[in-house]
C-alpha cells in the first residue's frame, strides 16, 4: 500500500478545484477539500480526496460514497481522472431546484 503524503493530496485538490473553475463551477478549496457551490447557491458539495482501503486516491461526496463513472457506475474514479471527476460533479450540483 502506498503512502500518500499531505501535499500529494493537497495538489489534487488544487487541480480539481481548478478544472471546476474552468468548466464554469464555484468551486474553493479548502485543504483536501473542493466546495463546489451551485450557480443559484441552493446547492452545494463537499468533495474529499483520501486514500481507499486499498490505499489508491480517491474523491469522495460529503456522504462518505466514493465517486464513481457517470456512466459506469460500477467504476471508482482514480484521484488524477479530472474530468470525468468534474462531470459528475456537475451532475450533482446543477440539479434544477424546484421552487413551490
């Protein structure tokens, strides 16, 4: 099992903080912790990168879930496949709020 040290970690971060910027989110990092906060602000998430029990990087949503494929939902996401990281967030984050 590999060890992955703070500023491994931290540098994801960084980069997926980044690539949600780009790709339009409000996304603040927060140590190994992406804020990504909706366009409206009804919504938001907390992704956090930590090593799985295996000791391979991964992000995780605020409830503990692992990030997976969006089209294979079977398949973890690995910590460095960003984009595929950054859709799936915006699937999340950009669910039309219904107001009544």
């Amino acid at each position: 099992m590999e060890e992955h040290t703070a500023e491994q970690i931290y540098a994801y971060a960084k980069w997926l903080t980044q690539a949600c910027q780009l790709a339009g989110l409000n996304a603040e990092l927060y140590g190994h912790t992406v804020l990504i906060i909706a366009a409206d602000h009804h919504l938001s998430e907390q992704v956090t990168c930590r090593p799985d029990e295996d000791g391979a990087l991964r992000w995780y949503w605020s409830w503990g879930k692992p990030i997976s494929h969006l089209r294979d939902g079977n398949r973890i996401l690995t910590a460095d496949e960003v984009d595929d990281l950054v859709t799936a967030i915006k699937n999340v984050v950009s669910i039309q709020v219904r107001r009544r």
